[in-house]
C-alpha cells in the first residue's frame, strides 16, 4: 500500500563542506554496470522502481494479470513486459524488482528469447533485484520463522535461475509500517550489504532530516555483535518521486515538454524545481550522493512514459554543469548508491533499538494492525506450525521437493506480505489469502498421509481409513472423532527434543472412551464439556458436546506417536473420566489446584485473583487479577488528523481508558485427573477457559472474542488485562522482536528523539509475536504468551495488555477504503485463541525463567501435528501389527538448540538450520555455547557434508564478504566480538557451535543408511 508523505524540506546547505574520500575497493561488487558519479558534484541515483503489493485491494493474481482494473490500475504483468523492451533497448536504463512471487509468475510465462534477453539484463547490471523474497513482507505481525522461509523461497529461486549475479544485495522494506530490528538482524544474517525504507514516525524523520542522520549502521542484534549490522537508509520522500516529478501514466505530473516552439515549453522551470529538490535534498544527508525513488505502487505499466521524461531530466538538468550547476543525475539503483556510500568511507551513527510504533500524525498511531484480524493471524501461525512438520516429514522421507510442499511454501510466502498477514488487505483478498493456506494445506497433508501409511509397515491397511486433518479443532470440531467408534491419534512432534503434549479430541460423548498407548497400556482420559460459548459459535456444525483429554508423553523427536480410542459402553469408565462439574456459590477466594500449581479465583466476581506453586511448605501464592476490557474505536472522517478513525491500520481508541466488559463473569469449574478449568462468561459474547494441565507449569487462558456487538454505533477493540497488583515494574516492559530477541519498552518515551504524545494509550503499544515480559526487580519475572501476533503494552505498574479482537465501523483513510468489520455467518467474526502465564515462582533447579519462556515459546510454535484415523481394528491388534512409534532423529537435540528448519533441498540434499534459542544473559543454564555433532543425527540418513551457507541458503558463508563500515562508539551496547565465533568449523567438520542467538545454516549431502 501507499500514502505519500510528501516532507519536504527548504534552503540549501553547506554539505559540500563535508569530505569525501572516494576509494578503490577490493569487494566484489554484483552489479557491474554503475554510473560512478562525479566526486565534485551532487551526484542524484534516480531509482527506477514499482512497488507491487502481493494482494491488498486487489488478490495477487488480480495484480498480476491486471483484472479488476476498476478496483485499481494495475497488472505486474505488463509492468514486467513494459520495462525489460525499455531496457534492452537502451543499455543506460536500469530498473529494480522486487517480489519474487510477482516475478516467477511473470518467468515462467516468457518465451525462451525473452528470457535469454533478461538473463542479459541481470548480468549486465540493468535489472537488479532487490530484495527479492516471495514478497516484501510485514515486519510487526511476521514470525522469525516464516521471514526466513519467505526470504528463502524467493532468494534461492533468483539464485537457481540467474546464478550469483542476481542475489539482491540490498533490502528494500520501502512499504512496511514500522521497522523491526529482528527484520535488521536477520537480512544481515541472509548476506544483504543495507537495507531501505520508507515509513518511520514523522517526528523521528523530522529528526533525522534536521540531524543528518538519515542513513546509519543498524545493530541488529544484542547478541550477535558485527554479523548482525545493518547499513540503514530512510529514503527522503517515502518511495515516491519529488513532487512534481512523477511522469507515470497515473501520474498527473506535467511531462517534460521541450520543444521551444511549443507553448508549454517548461523545461527551464523543470530544471530549476528539480535543481531545488536536489539541494533540499541534500541537506539531510551526509555525502554528495543522494537517490530519488522515481516509481510508486504498480508503474511502469506503460515504461516508456518514465524513461521518456527521465532521459531529458537527466539530459537537460547535467546540461547545467556546463553553466556551473553541480547537480550530476542518472539512472542508478540501491546498490550502485550503497556502494558510494559505503566508498565515501565515513563514520556513520548507529541505532540499537527499532522503529516502532510508525505514527504518520499525532493521532494516527499505526498500532492497530498489529492485531488486525486476529483468525488470519492466527491461520498463518497454525499453518507455520504444519509447513514445518511437513518440510521435516519430506526431509525425513526422502520425498525430494514435492510440488504440494511448494505450493504451501509459496502460499506462506504470500501470507508474508505487508498487507496480507498484517490484516490490511481489502475482504475479498483476505479470503483469497485464507484459501490459498488452506489448499496449500490440505494438498500437502497428502504427504503426511502418504508417510504414516508407509511407515505403518502392516497388513492391516484396509482396516483403517485415511488419517484425516481437522482443522477446526480451534471450535472443538472433528468429524473422525466424533463419528467414529473407534480411531487412531497420530501426533507429530515437529522438536527435536522428546516432548509431552495435552490432547484435546472432540467427542459427543454420553459414554466413556478407552485410550490406548503403544504399549497397549490404558491412558487415564478425562472428559472435559465443552463451553456453551464455544457450542454456539456461529457457523458451529459438529456433534462434539465434549473434549477428551489425556497426556501424550514422550512423543518422540520428528517423530510421531499413535494412540488407540475406541468407545466402550463401559459405564464405570465412563464416571472415571467425567468431570467434577460445579458452580461456586460461596465467598472469597476458591484455590483450584493440579499437580504443583494453584490458580485463585474470587467466587463473587469470577474473576482470576492469583497464581503460585504448591511447596514443601504450602501453597505460596501471587496476586495477579486478569479481565477483558475495551477501547471504543475513534469515529472520524479523516478529514485532518483530529479526525483520524481508528481502523485496519490505525489504533486510535477514544479517551484514555478501556471500559469493563462486564463487573464480574459467571464462572463454573471443572475438575478431574489430567486438567482442571474455570470456565468464564462474562457476556455471550466474552468468555474464557482458564486451564491448569496435570504436569504443566503454566496457565492456559483459552478466549473466546465475539460476535462483538456494534449496534450502539461504537467500533470496539477488546483487550486481555493481566494485572500484577503487587510488583514495581516502573514504565519498562519487555516484547519480543518477531519471536526472537527481547526488547526493552518504556512508556512513553523513544531511545533517540523527544516524542510529543497526544495518544497516551496507542503510542505505547508495541508488537507482540509471542510475548510479553515484565520485571520487577532481580526477583520476580512474568511473561504472557500468546498464539499469534498481537498489540501489547504496559500502561501502568504490572500491566500486560494484549489487544485480542478489533471490531471497528470506519476506514482509517490510509488506503484500504473498508471499515475493519469482519463478519461471518451474518455476524460480527468470533475469534478463538490462547494466552499463557507464567511467571519466577515457577522455576525449578533445572529451569530458570529465561528457561521457562524460551522452552514454552518453543512448545508453542512448533506443536504436534495431529491426525485421526477412523479404524475397526482393536487395540490389541493395532498395537502388535503397526508400527506406532517413530523418529527420525538418532539423538535429541540439547535444551538450547532449536532446529529452525529441516527441508528438501536438491536431489540428494537438505537444509538445515539450527538455532541456539537463548539470548545471552537470559538463563543461567542455557546460555552458554553449545556444540552439536550433525554426524549420527538423523536416523535413516548418513549426512556425508555440510556445506555452510548464509541464513538465506543463497551463498556459501565462505564466499560472504560484506562491506564493514566505521560507525560512532556505541554508548548503549558491547557487543560480542564475533571472531572467535567463526574458528573451529573447519569444512566437513559436523561439530558444530552455537552461540547466543546464533542461526547456523547447512545443506546436508545425505545418503540413506538402511533401506
Ligand atoms: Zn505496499
């Protein structure tokens, strides 16, 4: 999407005074066809570039054949066309690209000749990629884990089909609305040399343009030291061209009209404006190169209207020179600038903290995309979660690179982008992005089917059905297993590491169900009713009145584990597994304990009061108070920034303080021998399951949001209040960055610029990927998790607040022309999802706090897969003729290391990532280096070579060589050198370390080891 910010700038500075030194280098340097500029002039890269959203008001694939032109002008696919017959036509032209979904589709459409002529142009220097994943994607509602693959997907097939001379150099984030620093972090980790964009706080622009600190060495990484620097550039007008310079075909700009017999003759007055432009431009940066972004959203659908009016801007504006004009201005693109920047060999300032939130005006606060259509963003987790065990199934299976595995692959690239996962796209192509997940989704659990049939290894086949995925098990609904009289529960444990896991299968029942292991032993199970909140759900079509819930422990590593249910008229077992069902009824408080952990919950008002552990020497118990609150949504019609509506991008809640939902809730409580819950209503369309699991060391909050009524005329936006009464947290609270590093927050208040706040609530909401941290002290810690992205802050002393569901009657105005007002089923949408406590008491000898959040937040991304199997077998005969226990790992990886990715690469190759989880002063136990021995790892696979290759698979780490750049002391961190950290991998050598934070990535030569 795009919104022209239009700061513009007056006068002319005294920046010649700065000194240049331009230098020879010895880095190899990708594009190879870069105007040099003139050291003694102000040399102008004018940037040739279309930003094509992958969907927003129109679907990705209405974007690229150009249909629904009503909607939007704009088809990629004539872009594409257009551009590279400008280009061969003329060497000195140069154009950027960046979507690589965009571009594959256009690729594989071309003959042979169009494609040997782009070959051309990408050696040649003329068409650069940048960037160059599948899209550009969100930096605030993006998991780690899918920017890495999103990035991959599109780098690697740029590199398998141009070679070495495409691999975009430089990151091109020109749209996203706020600049995470894990997004720094991890484009330094791929091998990018700088990074550019577009949108920060207007205050803080107006800062740096005053300053001269436009363009700065970003340190992404708290850990990782120099490997994680990022050269950093904020582009001077947004990503549009000056004003008065935009010569697109939906531009209104006046062309360049340069016949002096003509009457609108005008390039004299085009000289001197652009003259100007120049030279305001200048005065915000720090040497005598400076690049204009001459495209906007979907140009260059006829290329020949821009490069016309650029040819004579650049003819008659260095015409000047010979009348003493400084001013120098060509074709260029991000690298050619990077490298005179990096060439003028300057010391630059740095940043160590992030750019969010982006606020645009005072009242316009882009904090409420951040939760933006809370069920798509917890789709793209979930469906994250089940890209992941596929990838390892077919890594594990030997299934090479199946094209249902691609198809979910490209599917999450797309989900990726800044107007898709970010929920800012229109409806309809919201519904083309949940459709595309879920055919990604259902073709590629083929795969998984097809495996768990293979590895049975028994004769009993035709007794048993297709395994089956459900999908809506977030609404407690699954036809195998309420059908069935009898089925089989096939979990995935996508860890490398043994894990126990509470299973929920949805049943009607009315009779008892008898769970057997694979040992044949009999599974304690407990039947759990289900909410009368959760029944209702509009749209709701499942029989299942019940959850059957029993422990799965030890699921082995990629690996998987069977149990047998079958229904049995038993009665006796039936009683067992019912639920000790009441409703309080008397006053103060009723502790409901299971296994070592106690939950406090006020029998008057319904509400949580407290949280502790079961000691030795008693209950020891925390106060802590938790409700739903809600902002009305700010109503306006945008027409200035005091009537700035809250909306799809903008948080804008009116007044200052969250009103109760309700006083109290209802609550009744269920009770039995795996889990214990307090079921909460506080109005039909608010309720929760507070959960305590047998074994689990964590609060399990299960919330149930909707239909949110609006027939009072008010938007709403409904947020989870988790109040510590008791602790001093001061204004400091803690986030993730996309699901890695923690960063500090402090109320109101910006690390490098004086903020004017006049929206006290929105201004303090940040990003929360997966979860919120406070500290009190050296003594107490506690941290909420959460299941998909979210706004959160901290408004006061032991606040958490995690905005849940956003239901609002009026467009923001930034450009998705709808009221975010989601609804299904004929009302308003219900959202489902999960938050978790935890908090220091929880600790044990082997599991500090850093420990307890870490693992957990491991747990909670990469759950089991779950499949169902109706079967008419026994479970005798089902536990002695199946094989119902696997793994594919010979060995477990240690508690600190994550294994990000495992996947089909080549013929004959995987890839591997490894991560080590914690960040360096985090856990007591974990932080430390960590070796790991790739030799023996897998179980069916020898691995004969690892080949080290930057984090985005596209370049050996050998063949890395990145320009450093001298920056300012750095009073905030010390940061690790990283040196020592790069000795003792020698080549073939499959013992590798890991530091705090470290990603390493391989591809594995493997051949299989038994048949
Ligand atoms: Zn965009």
């Amino acid at each position: 999407m795009s919104r022209n910010e239009g700061l513009t700038a007056s006068g002319w500075s005294g920046m010649w005074a700065a000194s240049v030194c331009l230098l020879l280098t010895s880095y190899v340097f990708a594009n190879p066809s870069c105007n040099p500029g003139k050291p003694d002039m102000l040399n102008v890269h004018l940037v040739c570039h279309t930003h094509d959203d992958v969907g927003w008001l129109k679907t990705v694939d209405q974007y690229y054949y150009g249909s629904k032109n009503g909607i939007q002008m704009a088809g990629v696919q004539y872009v594409l066309d257009s551009v590279v017959q400008e280009l061969i036509k003329d060497p000195l032209k140069k154009f950027i690209y960046v979507e690589s979904a965009f571009f594959f589709r256009w690729w594989d459409n071309q003959p042979e000749e169009i494609q040997m002529a782009v070959k051309d142009l990408v050696s040649g220097g003329q068409l650069e990629f940048i960037n160059g994943g599948w899209c550009m994607n969100d930096e605030a509602a993006a998991h780690y884990n899918a920017i890495i693959d999103q990035m991959t997907l599109g780098l690697v097939k740029l590199n398998n089909t141009f070679g070495e001379a495409a691999r975009p150099t430089v990151a091109w984030q020109i749209d996203p609305f706020g600049h995470s620093r894990e997004q720094a972090s991890l484009f330094a980790q791929m091998g990018f040399e700088g990074l550019f964009f577009g949108r920060l706080d207007h205050d803080d622009k107006s800062t740096r343009w005053a300053n001269k600190t436009m363009e700065m060495v970003w340190k992404g990484s708290e850990n990782l030291g120099r490997s994680a620097w990022l050269f950093t550039g904020v582009l001077p007008n947004g990503y549009s061209p000056p004003r008065g310079f935009c010569f697109d075909i939906l531009c209104r700009d006046e062309p360049i009209m340069d016949d002096p017999r003509l009457h609108d003759y005008n390039v004299d007055e085009k000289v001197e404006s652009f003259l100007k432009v120049a030279k305001d431009q200048a005065k915000a940066y720090v040497t005598n190169n400076i690049v204009m972004t001459m495209g906007m959203d979907f140009h260059y659908l006829n290329a020949h209207a821009w490069y016309k009016n650029l040819d004579k801007l650049i003819r008659y504006v260095n015409e000047q020179q010979a009348n003493g004009s400084k001013v120098n201005v060509f074709y260029s693109t991000p690298s050619c600038y990077l490298k005179t920047l990096h060439d003028a060999n300057i010391t630059w300032p740095t940043k160590t903290d992030d750019f969010f939130p982006y606020a645009s005006g005072n009242h316009s606060y882009w904090t409420g995309y951040f939760t933006s259509r809370p069920t798509l963003k917890g789709y793209v987790r979930q469906t994250n979660n089940f890209l992941q065990a596929v990838k390892q199934v077919a890594s594990l299976m030997g299934l090479g690179q199946d094209p249902r595995l691609e198809k979910l692959k490209e599917a999450m690239g797309v989900l990726q982008h800044h107007d898709a996962v970010s929920g800012t796209a229109k409806q309809h192509v919201t519904d083309d992005y949940s459709e595309r997940l879920a055919q990604g989704v259902t073709e590629s659990f083929a795969m998984i089917k097809e495996t768990y049939r293979k590895l049975q290894q028994t004769t009993l086949m035709e007794a048993t059905a297709d395994p089956v995925f459900c999908p809506l098990m977030n609404i407690s609904s699954c036809p195998p297993s309420e059908k069935s009289s009898g089925f089989i529960v096939t979990l995935y444990n996508p860890l490398a590491r043994p894990r126990e896991y509470h299973v929920r299968v949805p049943v009607p029942g009315g009779v008892g169900y008898k769970v057997t292991d694979y040992q044949g032993h009999v599974v304690q199970a407990q039947l759990v009713p289900i909410p009368e909140s959760v029944l209702a759900t509009p749209g709701r079509n499942s029989s299942a009145k019940y959850d059957l819930v029993f422990i799965a422990n030890d699921i082995p590593p990629l690996g998987f584990l069977q149990f047998h249910i079958k229904r049995t008229a038993n009665s006796r077992i039936h009683k067992e597994q019912m639920s000790r069902v009441h409703v309080p009824n008397g006053g103060g408080v009723i502790t409901i304990m299971k296994g070592n952990l106690a939950v406090g919950v006020d029998q008057k008002t319904g509400l949580l009061k407290s949280l502790g552990v079961v000691t030795p020497d008693g209950i020891k118990m925390v106060k802590v108070n938790q409700t739903f609150l809600w902002y009305a949504g700010m109503s306006g019609n945008n027409s200035n920034e005091d009537n700035r509506a809250s909306g799809a991008y903008i948080f804008r809640p009116h007044g200052t303080f969250a009103q109760d939902i309700a006083e109290k809730a209802n609550i009744t409580i269920v009770e039995g021998p795996v889990v214990a819950e307090i079921h909460q209503v506080w109005t039909p369309w608010v309720s929760q399951v507070i959960r305590v699991y047998k074994g689990q060391t964590l609060l399990e909050m299960e919330w149930l949001i909707g239909p949110i009524p609006v027939e009072d005329g008010v938007g709403k936006e409904i947020v989870n209040r988790v109040v510590w009464p008791d602790i001093i947290t001061g204004n400091n609270f803690y986030t993730d960055a996309n699901g890695r590093e923690i960063l500090q927050r402090i109320k109101n208040f910006r690390p490098t610029w004086k903020l004017h706040n006049v929206e006290p609530v929105a201004s303090n909401y940040y990003p929360v990927n997966s979860r919120l941290i406070l500290h009190s002290g050296p003594n107490f810690h506690a941290a909420i998790l959460n299941d998909r992205s979210q706004g959160g802050t901290s408004l006061d002393h032991g606040h958490m607040e995690l905005m849940v569901h956003r239901r609002l009657l009026h467009d923001d105005a930034f450009g998705v022309g709808e009221a975010l007002n989601e609804t299904a089923f004929g009302d308003g949408l219900v959202v489902r999802g999960k938050h978790y406590l935890i908090h220091s008491d929880f600790v044990t000898s082997d599991c500090d706090f850093g420990c307890l959040h870490r693992s957990l937040g491991e747990q909670l991304l990469l759950q089991p897969v779950t499949a169902f199997t109706p079967t008419s077998i026994t479970a005798h005969t089902w536990k002695n003729a199946f094989n119902n226990k696997w793994t594919g790992l010979r060995t477990s990886l240690p508690p600190n290391v994550h294994l990000l990715t495992l996947e089909p690469w080549t013929d004959g190759t995987l890839l591997l990532r490894l991560e080590h989880m914690y960040e360096a002063h985090e856990s007591a136990n974990h932080s430390d280096p960590v070796t790991v021995s790739l030799q023996g790892l897998l179980a069916d696979w020898k691995i004969v070579d690892a080949k080290e290759t930057t984090l985005s698979g596209n370049l050996l780490k050998k063949d890395e060589n990145r320009y450093s750049w001298n920056v300012e002391s750095s009073q905030y961190m010390n940061h690790v050198s990283r040196n020592q950290q790069k000795n003792g991998n020698k080549e073939n050598d499959l013992s590798i370390t890991l530091n705090p934070m470290e990603i390493r990535t391989f591809i594995l030569t493997v051949t299989k080891t038994s048949s």
